[in-house]
C-alpha cells in the first residue's frame, strides 16, 4: 500500500497548530512555576508569607514573567532571546529555569550543532546552579513548599541535605528531559535529512548511469552510422565523377546529372560527420546537440538555401520560391541551422512522395516576427519508391519544438501536403535553449 503523504497546505497548518499550542502549553508552565517561585521568595511576598500579597518588587517580578512569555512564540526564529529571558529570570530574579530550558530546547532543535551544544551548556548549568540555590532555602521558600505547605518545623542538617538533594535532583530531572527531548527531536531530523541525502545522491548515480549507458548507446549507434553509410555514399560520389566526366561532351544533361548527384553525396557525407559528431559529444539534455557549421563554409544555414532549391529543381521539382529574410546575420547558429534542416526535410517529402510535382516554398523570417517557413505541392499518387518512416515529418517537429516552435504538416483538403512551421526568432545575444 503506497505511503500517504500530506499536502504542503496541510503541512503548513499542521506547523502552525503545533507552534501556537506548544507555545500556550509552554507558557502556562512558566506562569505556574514562576507563580510558585515568586511566592516561594520572601522579598516578593508582604511580611514573607506565601499565600499572603505581592510585594512592588513581586509585582515587577510577575511582569517580568508575563512579558517574557511571548518569546515562546519567536522561539523557532529567534530562540535565543528565550535563552536570554529565562537566564534573566533565573539568575537575576532568582525564579525557575523552565523558559531558559524551553529556550535552550527549540535552539537545539532549529540551529546549528554548536549553538545547540552552547545552549544545552548554558541551561544545564544555570539549571543545577538554581537547583543547588532552592536547596538551601528554607523549607517555607522553596517553590515545592508551596504546593505542599506542610508546618513549619525545625529542620536539623540531613533534613538540610535531604531538601538539597531533593532540588538538585528536580533540577537535573527537568533539564534532562526537556533537553533530552529536544535533542531526540534533532537526532531524528538529522536521521531524516541523512535519509534523504543517501536517496538523492542514489538518484544522482542511477542518473549518472543511465546517460553514461546512453552514451555508450550513441557511440555503437555512431559506429554503426558511419560504418553504413560512410562507404556507400563515397562510392556513390566516386563513380557520379567519373560519370560526369564520361558524359561531359556527349550528353550534358547527364554530365549535370551527374554532377548534382555528386555534390548531394559530398553534402551528405558532411551531414554524416557531423551527426556522427553530435552522437559522440552530446551537449546537456535529451537531445543530441546540433553540430555547428563551419565559418568559412555556409553549408547549412539561410545562406545555403538557395543550393538546396537548386538541387531539389535540379531533381526535377520544379520549385516556385518566395524567400523574403531580414537581418539573417543576427540570427543564432540554432535558428539558422534548424530552418534549414526543417526546409531540407519540407522539400525531401515533396520529392519523395509526389516526385514532378510543382512546389510551392515561402520562406519570411525576420526579428520582428520570428520565422515562417510554409512547403506545399500536390499529391499525384506517384511514390518515388524511397523508404520512409514518418521519421522526418517527427524529426521536423521535434527540432522546431527545441527552438520554440511548431510544426504543422498534413494534407491541406484540396488534394496537397503542406508542412507550416513557425518558430520565434532567436539572435545570437540570446541565450541558447
């Protein structure tokens, strides 16, 4: 059965209630052993009698106690001024430690371990200080008389030091288990808190485990790339030159054939490095990172879209083109390059899946109202025969959603596909997602 956990709300009242009670419960305590230890000294009490009235110096003493009581309700934020209330008390007015203990308690459980030890210090010995002076009091002063209120009589020395021994032992008995619970409460935190530290630095390695698993997935996934497709297309490249070169004074339109399928295989093969790249060096997060391209070649970017149009007509596409960009230096190398990745894979389905048909590409981008890429074209019921996945419309998306976008692609009603992307504009001052 899963562990029932309250809510933060419900917490928080919880904190609250057992504040002010605590504060209450606490209060009433001091009020009555201040009581009794008001009467039980006879400066504080008319002509030394305990049930009799209140001195002016007994009237100050009670509202010294009545005004340190609020310190119970500060006591977890600022514990040490009933620390300092109820030392005053105790020391100077000569009345019970129960605030200094209560004090020096919540100081255990909500500072640090030297302040709580100092603390526990401070009221154990003030306490046995109090402890050993009521034990030398008379019979009549001593608080506990007060409850008792035996007669009067002669007390010789053992009674003396049965009385002390009787007030000592109060003392320590009242210190110890305020104290002792108050240092039960922290050793059960501090187990808590070791509880949670153990979990967390358990997630943390379990965490540090599966990316290192993951890397050593992307680094076989690379292998296995590279080893696939690397060989393939440097042949592919290799025989489209010779081809070109054969067909050079013959047929130019194959020569130019020829010459197209040669720089598609150049292209890919430097789209192979870099997803090989990006596989092995991954940047933070889910996604392997977008490799960067070279400054001095645009081969991915809004520069470069004019060769990628060129070589989809060159395929046969004829391709109707409106690109209205504004400012494209600015642009972040994550938005230069993932327009031309989502354009790149736009136009690969218009050609895969509706080969001859006319395109329709209207690109307008600029900072002011980001990027706006739409690729159309009819479907004639003509498949090129090239194997797809839907992996490419899923890659479109999830790169436009990394750049803060969306991409819509889906057949428009009037016999076409139209893939819609919008993506806000990002700068190179921009911190990158």
């Amino acid at each position: 059965m899963p562990a029932i956990h309250p809510s933060p709300t419900v917490r928080r009242i919880a904190s609250v209630v057992w504040l002010v009670v605590g504060a209450l419960l606490g209060a009433a305590a001091c009020l009555v052993s201040g009581v009794a230890a008001i009467s039980a000294e006879d400066v504080y009490m008319v002509s030394g009698d305990p049930q009799g009235e209140l001195t002016d110096v007994g009237v100050l003493a009670m509202l010294a106690v009545l005004a340190s009581l609020p310190a119970l309700l500060m006591r977890r934020r600022e514990p040490w001024i009933a620390v300092a209330g109820g030392a005053l008390l105790t020391s100077v007015l000569r009345l019970d430690s129960l605030l200094l203990l209560l004090g020096a308690g919540a100081v255990v459980v909500h500072r640090d371990r030297a302040e709580a030890q100092v603390a526990s210090v401070i009221a154990g010995l003030i306490t046995i200080w109090a402890g050993v002076r009521d034990g030398f009091r008379p019979w009549l002063q001593t608080a506990w008389a007060v409850y008792i209120d035996p007669d009067p009589l002669e007390y010789g020395e053992a009674d003396q030091m049965l009385q002390l021994g009787i007030s000592v032992g109060i003392a320590v008995l009242t210190g110890a288990v305020v104290l002792g619970a108050a240092w039960f409460v922290r050793f059960r935190g501090d187990l808590s808190a070791t509880r949670e530290a153990r979990a967390a630095a358990e997630h943390r390695g379990d965490r540090l485990e599966e990316t290192v698993s993951r890397q050593d997935e992307r680094e076989r996934l690379a292998r296995e790339v590279h080893d696939a497709l690397a060989h393939r297309l440097s042949l592919i490249s290799l025989h489209s030159g010779a081809l070109e070169d054969a067909a050079a004074s013959s047929d130019p339109a194959v020569s130019q054939a020829a010459h197209v399928l040669r720089d598609n295989a150049h292209r890919s093969l430097e789209d192979l490095r870099d997803l090989v790249s990006a596989l092995r060096e991954p940047t933070e997060g889910t996604h392997p990172a977008v490799p960067e391209a070279p400054d001095h070649e645009p081969s991915i970017g809004f520069g470069a879209l004019p060769d990628l149009i060129d070589s989809a007509r060159a395929a046969g596409v004829p391709v109707d083109v409106t690109v209205l960009v504004q400012d494209a230096g600015s642009a972040s190398d994550l938005l230069d390059r993932g327009v031309y990745r989502i354009a790149q894979e736009a136009l690969t389905n218009a050609v895969k899946h509706a080969p001859g048909c006319p395109v329709r590409f209207d690109l307008r981008a600029s900072p002011a109202t980001g990027v706006h890429l739409v690729v159309a074209n009819l479907l004639n019921g003509v498949d090129s025969g090239l194997p797809g996945a839907m992996a490419g419309i899923i890659g479109m998306q999830e790169r436009a959603s990394r750049l803060g976008g969306v991409v819509r692609a889906a057949p428009d009603g009037r016999g076409g596909f139209v893939v819609d992307a919008r993506i806000p504009w990002s700068s190179r001052s921009t911190p990158r997602r």
